[in-house]
C-alpha cells in the first residue's frame, strides 16, 4: 500500500489522486508501523517484488529520515540501534545507484545521532579505518557520510544524549587527520565542506595552523580556485575559524598568513563574479570584527586590508548593500579610521541600484552603531572631523552623510560634557551660525539641492529640536527650512514632522510673538505649492504642530484657532453624518477624524482643552457616524482613535457618555477585530480608574464589555491559523490579540475589583499564553507582560511598582497554578532554542522569576522534570546534569530579579577571559 500510494504521489498526471496519495502518506507517516514497512521497502529481501523503483526508494529514505528527525522519541536506545545496524549493513548494497547511497548516508547519520554516542563512535571509526584512500568512489561516500554526521548532531535544533556530543569533539581530531589524507582534487570541495562543518566538533585557527598544516594551506589556496565552490567553502571554514574565540598561541601569525593570503587574490574581488567577491568579502569581514588590534598595528598589509574594507563598505565587487553590510559591521573595532566614516552609510550614486527600504535597513541595523562606536573613542575630533568635511564635501551623498551622522549622535552630542564646547560650536554652525547671511545647513542645501539630502536636513530638525527652541534664530531659521522642505517630493514627509516636533518644542515662544497666523500662512502655500500635494498623514502632521501653538495662546484665541483649523474636517463629518457609506467618501471622512484627533491630542490636557466648542458641535454627529458608517473599517478605526485620545486629554466630556461608547466600541471590535478599538478601551479603563465620580452602573457596563472581548479571543486565534483569511485580516487579528493582553494588564492595574472575579481574567491569561507561544513578536511581550504581572499581582520593573490586594490572589492562583507546566516549557523550551530579541528574553525571564516568587513549591518540581527531559531542546545537545541541577538552582533563587544572559554577553565574557 505504500509503494502504491508514492507511486501515485510521484504521478503528476492525475492531481487528485496525487493529492489523495499525499495525504495517506502523511498519515501513515505518524504511525509506529511506518518503520518497519519503510525500512522493508527501501532495502527489501532477495526475491520481493517491492522497493525495486530507484525513485521510490529514495523517497522512503525521505520518509525514514524526516521520521528519525521529527518522531525519534518513539524509539528507545535498542530499535534505535537495530536501526543504525541495519543501514549500516545496507549501505555498502546500494552504491552502484549514487543517489540512493547518498541518501542512504543522511539517513544512517541522523539513525547514529539518535542510537547514541556508541552508534556515533562506531561510525567514525568505520569510515576512517575501513575506507580505501585510493578509490575515489569510496572516498567521496565516506566524506559524505561524514558531513551528514556533522550536521545531524552538530547541526540539527534537538536534543541529543551528551554522550553523543563528547563523542562527536573526541572523534574531531581523527577527522581532521582522514581529511589531510584526501588528495583527491575533484574532491576538494566535498573536502572543505567536511572540515567546516565538523568546525563546531572544537576547531580554532591556531590548532589548525599549527597541527593540520595541510588542512590549513589547502584552505587558502582555496581561495583563488577556478571551482567557486571551492573558494565558497574555503571562505565559510576560515570565516568560522578567524571568528571562534581562540587565545592559544599560534593566533597572530595564523591570522597573518590569512591575511597574506587573502590579500593575493583581491584582484578577483572587482573583476569576477558576485558569488566569489561575498565569499572574500565572508573572510575580510570576519577579520576586520575579530582582529581589529592586529590589522591596526599598521603594517603596510594591514593598510591594503583596511583599504579593502573601505572599498567593500562603499559597496565595492558589484555587492552593494550586502557587502556593506557585511563590512560595515567590523567598523565599530575600527572607530580611530575617520576616513572610513563617510563609506560607511552614505547614500549610492544616482547609477547604484539599491533598494531604498534595503537601503534604509543597513543604516538603521549596523551604521547607526557603527557611528555612535565611532564617537566613543574619537569623541570631539569627530565632531570637529563631521564639522570640517560638511563644508568641504564633494559631492551630495558626502553632505548628505555628515547631516545623518550628526542626527545619530544627538545624544551623545547633547549630554556628553568632554564635547559640549565643540558640539555647540557644531550646532550653531548648522542651525543659527552666519555664513554669507545663512547657516552651514542652508548653505549646504544650496550647494546640493539634492531632495534626498533636504530630507535628511528636515530629520535633523526634529532630533534637535528641543536644543533648537532655545535659540531663537536657529528657531526661526529651522521653521522656514521645514516649510520649504514640505515643496520637495523627496521630503515632504520629513518636513512636516520636523515641523511639528519644531513647533511642540517651542509652542510657547512662537505664541508669544504671535508666529501662528503666517506660520499657517506660510504652511498653506508649501502645501498648495507641493508637487503631488500632501498625503493626508503629512497633513494631519502639520494640523498637530499648529495646534501645539495654538494651546499655547490665550483661551479665546487658542478656540478660535482650532475652530479655524478644523473647519473643514468638521463640515465632512457632518456632511457624512446624514449620508450612506460609499468609497467616495471613506477616505475624506477618515482624514476628517484624524484631523480632529490631532488636534486634541496636541492641544492642553484639561478641562478647558481649546477643542472643547469643536467637539460639542460635531458629538451628535459621530454618534451617528458610529452607527451608519460602522461597516466601513478605516472609520471605526479612526471614531475609536478619536475616542481614546478623548478618554485621555478631556476625560470630563465622555464620563456621560461612556456606557454608549463602550457597546459602539465593542460592537466595531466585533465587526473589524481591529487593535484600535482594544486600545482605546485601554484608555477608558485608565479614565474609569482615575475617575471620583464614576459608578456601579458603569463597573457593570464595563465587566460586560471584557466579557463580549474576550468572547472573541478563540476566533481570533482561528483567523491567525486560517489559510483562506486574508494577510491583512490575520495580521490585525494578531496584534489585536496582542491588544487584548494590554487590556489586560491595564485592567489589573487599574480596574483589578471588576476584572480579577471576572470569568474574562481566565480567557484573557489563555489568550496570553497562546501569544506568547506563537514566536518572539511584540504582542508576545505584551503576553509575558500581562502574565508575569498577573502571577506577580502587581508590575515587576522599577517603572510600574503597583500591586493589588492579597485579598484577590485565590482567584490569580485558581488560574495559574494549572498554568505552571505549560508556561515553564514554553519559557525554558524559547530559551535553549536561542536567537531572541532582549526585550523578549528578558519578558521571558519575567516570568520564571514571578512564578518562582509566588510558586516556589509547584514551579520547581515542574522546572526540574522538564530540564532534565528529553524533551528540552539544544543546538549542542541537552547540559550534563551538574549543568542542569545549576540551572534550576539559579532560575528558584529569588533575592534577585533575574534574567537570562545572552548568548552575545557570554561570549564577550569568554573572549576577555
């Protein structure tokens, strides 16, 4: 039956009876059966008619080998080593057919990871003392078979016996003495991939340089091989090698002739192919992160290395973005080379094809560090360096990359003292500082009107905003160039934000010399005069800067002036009030209450906020738009904006009206499953919580409405799962799960009386743990963060020091308690795994601590049964005992908050030692 069902799968002329094969495969699959029949078919006895076709074969040995790698807990220590035997035993059958031994050879490997050290042990030793060196056939399947050992223990996320992995660093050496007997050239490649992927086994540069001579002179010969392949495994194994902490001695004249070597084949980096110049580029890059030091001792090969560097930031040997991003990451060990700088992150010519968000991400992801390492060490001689080379750039992308780097270290410009004489001199030269009647960044604007450099300017304007306000010509000077930015397609959007940030940093003094009516003036005629107009986002920027100002000037002049700026967004939302829902309309009415919003979100938090008289003429008529327009998405999201920013700057006015609001804002939520409509319930349980006048009636209200939310959490998982819902439709139901475990940890903050008796507290900390089980994302930090804060009773960092009463904990414990088991695994399971965000690991850490705090006697059963399973993955295989019983010791220590220390620290730690 399962050669009939993969004969059919393989058949593509029929695709229901291929997709009906498919799925009886699979479930066969996961029956215990399936070894037994699988290992009859791919090595069936003399005689049988079965297992004859070489394409079944292989794909029973796919079956075998995704079986042992998914399935192995199924078999204990014995069928696992009958297993091994048997393949072992067949191997030597199946090498007339290349293909079929190949895979026979992964599939016996995984088979020796699971039978344990012993199967492991005995087939490195078969490889070595048996294989024939002068038959290249059994040659290349013993290189085979020994890349696939690496990678199924080496290599593969899932716990193994720590016998295994001893096994596979004590058998390291006799590999690498097999390989210095391959002298086979068609073999090299098949050669180096062996040696880097037995690397993890417990390679270092210098023991290679010193005791595998052989080994090592191969690899950089390598590197100027005719085979690219060859040159690409060479590259990844030194790369490895030169990054893999090392302090044995042999380490600098082993880096010394990597260098030597490398630089003696630069002339293939510009003239050959991409694939050759990244691996170069592999081996350069790691040099340049790993021996800063030595490269910088200046010799006249060090001088060629750091030249090369320069050339492969700047996107040199046709990589463009990818080399430099490869580069650019060493150049923070480099930070006393100045004249790198403006190679780092500066923008490509107009022929240089990169990809803006590309483009955008380098920056952001590795210049951004690079520049602040930079100024660590040079501190005021890189401001005076940026300062000089402003002026004397040669062409736009060096301006334009001297403007970024100054809005990189606003920071450290602005609050370190050693550099405050020479920061000022850089600012006022930039933003107030005469040069012929203008600034350095007029000037410089003027020289190259560049729209990609004028947006840099404009972004520049808002990170010095604050510093700004306080000059009154730089002020002036800053608020005339964002409005001329908003003209510039390239900067439009810049502009307007720098604008707004300008005009809240000084909101009292443009009041005070009453700046409002050209300011506005002056925005209306950028906006007519813009090419393409304003989005309507940049509008609404322009809209929240003016009516900062505008909060800032007298009660009657401040209402007049907000009346003014919304005159027309108050005449859509009425006009839309008495009409149906159409597309025509949507967008425009969207704007309109966006437009709203800005202005009280930036107007003064009281109760006399200038926007009260608009709000009061148009309230009649978003309750209608609630009701009339509530299909339409984009309006619900913006009415639910528009009501959280109400809940938050003019609570006063929405206490009447709150009960209304919450059954519109529920039902909007159930309609879209949109996040907005979660949060700005958020900011009504913080006014509920604030509020000396709210009652019963409104408690009650309240509690119904967590009761219908979480009511939703189970379909929203569906639609996160669906394969038929839309990508949009998935992605908002998942960050509205999210949404709803803030509202969560608000309302055990701020509402806990309501919430925690609630049957809504169960539903919402089973959301949480589904989040948090879904991936490293940001509602999973929302997820630990309500959980931790819900076994805790209270917040855990310094920032949210609150705790409810002791008297509510039997209903948290009814709860969490049976949640310890799947939580512990779930923490610990993200944890051996690796590859996290901080703020991740550290919500993951969260709640160990809480639940070692509150639970000590059921966590640390549970923690120990699972560390000590083998169930708890590793990439190197589960710790050894001592390891384990440390772990556990340390996770239910509680006198400290404790975090788990990443990997990067770790191995800082070790290189300084």
């Amino acid at each position: 039956m399962l050669e009939a069902a993969i004969a059919a799968a393989l058949d593509a002329r029929d695709a229901q009876q291929q997709q009906e094969a498919n799925q009886w495969v699979s479930a066969f699959v996961s029956r215990p059966q399936m070894w037994t029949v699988a290992l009859y078919l791919a090595f069936p006895p003399d005689g049988s008619a079965l297992g004859r076709s070489a394409e079944v074969k292989f794909f029973v040995l796919n079956l075998l080998l995704s079986k042992l790698r998914s399935d192995w807990v199924q078999l204990d220590e014995i069928d696992a080593h009958e297993i091994f035997d048997l393949l072992l035993w067949q191997l030597p059958k199946n090498v007339g057919d290349r293909i079929v031994a190949s895979r026979v050879c992964v599939v016996l490997s995984a088979a020796a990871a699971v039978a344990g050290g012993e199967a492991c042990s005995q087939l490195v030793a078969d490889v070595i003392e048996k294989t024939d060196m002068t038959n290249e056939v059994a040659v290349s399947l013993a290189l085979e078979l020994l890349i696939a050992l690496a990678e199924e223990t080496l290599h593969r996320s899932r716990a193994l016996a720590w016998e295994v992995m001893q096994c596979i660093q004590l058998s390291y050496p006799r590999v690498l003495g097999f390989l210095q007997n391959v002298t086979s050239v068609p073999l090299l490649e098949k050669t180096l991939t062996c040696f880097e992927r037995w690397l993890q086994g417990g390679g270092t540069l210098s023991e290679t340089y010193s005791d595998y001579p052989k080994i090592f002179n191969v690899l950089l010969a390598s590197l100027g091989s005719d085979n690219e392949s060859c040159v690409i495994a060479s590259s990844a194994a030194l790369s490895e090698l030169i990054s893999a902490v090392d302090c044995l001695p042999g380490r600098d004249a082993a880096v010394r002739a990597v260098i030597s070597a490398l630089l003696s084949y630069k002339r293939y980096f510009n003239s050959s192919s991409q694939r050759r110049s990244h691996a170069l580029c592999c081996v350069l890059a790691a040099l340049g992160a790993s021996e800063p030091a030595l490269i910088c001792k200046g010799g006249p090969e060090d001088l060629l290395l750091i030249d090369w560097m320069i050339d492969a930031t700047g996107g040199g040997g046709g990589l463009g973005i990818d080399g430099a991003a490869m580069v650019a990451v060493a150049w923070p060990r480099f930070a006393t080379i100045s004249s790198a700088l403006a190679k780092v992150a500066k923008h490509p010519s107009d022929d240089f094809d990169i990809d803006d968000d590309d483009f955008c991400g380098f920056r952001y992801g590795i210049a951004e560090e690079a520049i602040a390492s930079c100024f660590k060490v040079l501190r005021c001689d890189l401001i005076v360096y940026i300062s000089d080379n402003l002026l004397q750039a040669s062409c736009w992308q060096h301006a334009e990359f001297y403007l970024y780097a100054v809005s990189c270290l606003r920071e450290q410009i602005t609050s370190a003292v050693d550099t405050q004489k020479a920061a000022v001199e850089l600012l006022r030269s930039l933003f107030s500082g005469a040069f012929g009647g203008h600034n350095l960044l007029e000037s410089v604007s003027a020289r190259w009107p560049s729209g990609k450099l004028v947006n840099t300017a404009a972004r520049l304007l808002k990170s010095f905003s604050e510093w700004i306000a306080a000059d009154p010509v730089a002020l002036e000077k800053a608020v005339n160039y964002s409005i001329t930015a908003l003209a510039v397609p390239d900067a439009k959007a810049s502009g307007a934000e720098s604008l707004r940030e300008l005009c809240r940093a000084s909101a009292s003094q443009l009041a005070a010399v009453r700046a409002l009516s050209p300011l506005m003036g002056a925005c209306e005629t950028a906006i007519t005069t813009s090419l393409g107009g304003l989005q309507s986002k940049e509008s609404v920027m322009l809209i929240e800067g003016l009516a900062a100002v505008a909060a800032a000037l007298p009660v009657h002049e401040s209402e007049a002036t907000i009346q003014g700026l919304t005159a027309s967004a108050v005449a859509t939302i009425k006009q839309c009030s008495v009409m149906q829902v159409t597309d025509a309309y949507g967008k425009p009415l969207e704007s309109a209450l966006r437009t709203i919003k800005a202005v009280v979100d930036f107007g003064r938090k009281s109760d006399a906020h200038p926007a009260v008289p608009v709000l009061r003429e148009i309230w009649s008529s978003l309750d209608v738009l609630a009701t009339n327009w509530a299909t339409s998405i984009d309006v619900a999201r913006s009415l639910c904006d528009l009501w959280g920013a109400l809940a938050t700057r003019m609570g006063v006015m929405m206490e009447d009206v709150l009960p209304r609001v919450l059954g519109l804002v529920t039902g909007m939520f159930k309609q879209h499953l949109v996040p907005s409509c979660i949060q700005c319930l958020c900011s009504i349980v913080v006014l509920v919580s604030s509020s000396k006048t709210m009652h019963d009636e409104l408690h009650f209200c309240l509690s119904n409405c967590l009761q219908e939310v979480s009511d939703v959490v189970e379909f929203l998982e569906l639609v996160v799962l669906s394969q038929q819902e839309s990508r949009q439709r998935k992605d908002n139901a998942f960050e509205s799960l999210g949404a709803i475990c803030s509202l969560g940890s608000s309302c055990l903050r701020d509402i806990p009386l309501v919430f925690v008796p609630s049957k809504s507290l169960a539903k919402f900390f089973g959301c949480a743990i589904g989040v948090l089980q879904r991936g490293d994302s940001e509602p999973a930090v929302y997820a630990a963060k309500f959980i931790t804060s819900t076994i805790f009773l209270g917040g855990l960092s310094e920032t949210e020091s609150w705790r409810i009463s002791q008297d509510l904990k039997p209903y948290v414990n009814e709860i969490v308690v049976p949640s310890i088991p799947r939580l512990v695994e779930t923490v610990v399971r993200y944890v051996a795994y690796g590859q996290l965000t901080v703020i991740f690991r550290d919500a993951l850490a969260d709640i160990l601590y809480s639940l070692a705090l509150e639970h000590p006697a059921s966590t640390e059963p549970v923690l120990r049964a699972f560390v000590t399973s083998s169930e708890l993955p590793a990439r190197h295989g589960v710790m050894d005992e001592a390891s384990k019983r440390q772990f556990v010791a340390a996770v239910m220590r509680t006198r400290l908050r404790r975090a788990f220390q990443g990997r990067e620290n770790y191995r800082a730690k070790e290189y300084q030692e």
